[in-house]
C-alpha cells in the first residue's frame, strides 16, 4: 500500500482535513478531536511549549490516519494500516529528535512504539493500559450523602493539591497543581463533592460536537471507599447531558479494576482499548 504522510501548520486546515476521518468514531477518537476544538478556538500560544504536530496519513487521497503533537506531550495516534507505520515513524523523527510517549489504539501503539525505537535507538516500555468508555444515560446509584458544586477561588489551594494527587495515581509528572487548578477555575470546568467539605474532584472539558470527557477524577485516600467519586461521576454526567451533550467520555486504567466497575455500574460502557509507551 501506497501511503502519504501529510503534514499541516494550519489548525484550521488541518481540521478540515481530518474530522470526517475522526469523527467517524468520535468517542474512540474524543482526545484529539477535543485537543484540534481547543487548538482552533484557542490557539496554542501560552499552553504549549510550542506549535502543534499535525500530520495525515493519506492512501490515494483519502485519510487513514491521523498523528498529532502539543510540546511537550506525548504523540497522539489514530489506528492506520501498518504499512503507514514505519513512514509516519520515519517523517516525526525528522521533526523531533526525542519522544516522551506515544498513545494510540493498542496494535498501533506498539508497531509505533517498535518503530520509533528503532528509527531513534530509544528504549520504549509500556506505561498504561488505558480504557476509553462512552456513557449515554446515567444509571442510578446508591445514595451518597453530600451534593456536588463547582469548584471557586477559595479552592485553589485544595486543587492543586488534588490534582498533583490525582497525577501521582495515574504516573504522571506531577507538574504544577495551580496553574492546572487555575485554568480549570477560568473555564469553571472543575467540580467537588461536599460531604461536611470537600471530599472528591472531577473535571470536564476536550468539547466534541456531540459530547464531553470528565477527568481528573480524584478522592483523597482518607476519603476513599464511601462511594463519593461514584456519585460525582454520576452527577456531573448528568449535568453534562442536560446541557444538551449526547454522550460523555472518560478514560480508565485497565489495571485498575475497582475504577473500571464503578464506572460500569453508573452507566459507561468500553469503546476501545489504548496503550501508552514511553521512550528513555
């Protein structure tokens, strides 16, 4: 198979070009459809270490594949046949002479993963197996006592130090707690549970056309089995889908087998399965 490999410095173009392809499975795809919605509304100046990667994977003029880049993030990767892989491998690595990571549906995240050690000489190594779930009506769940509001100023502190909590769960680089806190805060994207005060975290945010992922979900461990994420999940998917939002989206680690079940239990059914490698 013949393939091209694309690449764009236009958001806007770029967009055009890839969101039929996208969208065609736009919860598999919710990451980097929402990341282009939030590049062509915002811009990437001052959020990002610099411009975005953009690139298209075309077979006789039709897309078939789709990679992006924020610096200093990871590679975002669609599933594209694997004669795209090492092409797509080769052209990055004209761009960048290192990688963090690349994430993508699981087959390809490894032939890419394989192909990027090779083509660079870095060591890869599997850093998450990652659930990708789509929730289109909430289910009941057991009566939690509390309520849910949105986060506000006097909860900066909390939320930094919840999310470098949240991101020291998941392996994450902690990174700075209040800057994330604070762009939260500006788009009034963060929600807490109270219950006597604050007691569970949960955001939203990557704008699909037709729906909305929730993430940072975070409860403190002395917080922790009282069912509290659960109902905030539940509550602010609801929100979201009174707001006028047709499905919800979140991530889970796959080894993780108590958030997997709760999320099940409130209504999000498994869409897809990615992998995350890392390069050292």
């Amino acid at each position: 198979m013949d393939v091209n490999v694309r690449p764009f410095n236009d958001i806007a173009t770029f967009c055009c070009a890839v969101e039929p392809f996208l969208l065609a499975q736009e919860a598999k795809y919710n990451l980097i459809v929402g990341l282009l919605t939030e590049l062509r509304s915002r811009g990437w100046e001052g959020r990002y270490a610099g411009p975005p990667l953009m690139v298209a994977v075309e077979h006789t003029g039709r897309v078939v594949g789709v990679a992006t880049r924020t610096p200093p993030h990871g590679l975002l990767v669609t599933e594209m046949p694997n004669e795209a892989i090492v092409p797509l491998a080769r052209w990055v690595q004209t761009q960048l002479t290192a990688l963090p990571f690349v994430q993508a549906p699981v087959a390809t995240a490894k032939d890419f993963a394989n192909a990027w050690a090779q083509v660079t000489g870095q060591k890869m190594q599997l850093r998450h197996s990652l659930g990708i779930h789509r929730l289109n009506e909430v289910r009941p769940v057991n009566t939690v006592r509390g309520a849910m509001r949105v986060a506000n100023e006097a909860d900066l502190d909390l939320l930094a130090s919840w999310i470098e909590g949240f991101n020291h769960d998941i392996g994450h680089p902690a990174g700075d707690g209040e800057a994330c806190a604070r762009r939260y805060l500006a788009r009034q994207s963060m929600f807490l549970w109270e219950d006597n005060g604050p007691v569970s975290i949960a955001a939203c945010g990557g704008m699909t056309p037709r729906g909305v992922r929730i993430s940072c979900v975070y409860t403190p461990p002395e917080n922790r089995r009282r069912g509290y994420a659960s109902a905030l999940v539940a509550a602010l998917s609801q929100q979201l889908l009174d707001s006028g939002r047709q499905f919800c989206f979140l991530y889970t680690d796959l080894a993780n087998p108590t958030s997997n079940h709760i999320y099940r239990v409130i209504g999000y059914e498994p869409v897809a399965e990615f992998a995350e490698y890392e390069f050292v």
